[in-house]
C-alpha cells in the first residue's frame, strides 16, 4: 500500500495546483485532451482553424512549454498574411515591440522542446 501512495503522491504532485490558463486570446486549455489549443478564425473566408500543442507530461514546467509554444503559434497568426493586424509583416523588437515574436530559431527550439504526437 507504502508503494501505491507514493506513486499517488507523485502523480498529483507534477499535476498543476489550477486550471492552466493564457493571457494570450485565442490560447486555452482543453480541459478533456490536456493540450493547448490555438482557435482563431481566417478572415477571408471564415474558417475556423484550430491547433493543438500538447505538454510531454503534466508537470507544470512541460505545461508551460506548451503554452509558450501555443502563444507563439497564435501571435504569428495575428501578425501574418492570414492576421488581422498586417500585411504579413512580423514585428521585430528593435521596432520597439515589447512583444515580438520568437525568430526561426527559438520557435524551432520550442518545437522541439515539445515531442510530436505518434501516429497509431
């Protein structure tokens, strides 16, 4: 029973106190699949696109992984050509934007901070 506790305990520990939840619109967590999802809805022809980001275990660090990656993916939607706010033009932070996209770079780091879902 000392063995099953424990892994009881464990188990609660590395899941979050709270509801995890996003300053960024469009980013929330589903409640159902454990993932972040990103919902936003094109502008020319109102389909509604949704993506998924889900976190490598529920511990509250790998939770917050996702959820950054989920931001990025949606603040680049609404800076893109598909955006509501410009003509595809990303903002940069020498431009004075004190929220500037990830370049390339770190959003290929976050893309592999997060492991892929595996075809069954």
């Amino acid at each position: 029973d000392d063995a099953a506790d424990e892994h009881e305990e464990e188990k609660k520990s590395q899941q979050p106190k709270s509801m995890p939840r996003s300053d960024v619109a469009g980013v929330y967590w589903h409640k159902f699949y454990k993932t972040w999802r990103v919902d936003t809805c094109r502008k020319r022809d109102g389909k509604r696109l949704q993506k998924n980001f889900k976190p490598k275990d529920q511990s509250a660090q790998e939770i917050d992984k996702a959820r950054e990656l989920a931001e990025a993916h949606r603040k680049n939607l609404q800076t893109g050509p598909l955006g509501s706010r410009g003509q595809g033009k990303l903002a940069t932070a020498d431009e004075g934007d004190s929220h500037a996209l990830p370049t390339p770079a770190e959003l290929l780091a976050l893309q592999n901070a997060i492991p892929k879902a595996r075809a069954s």
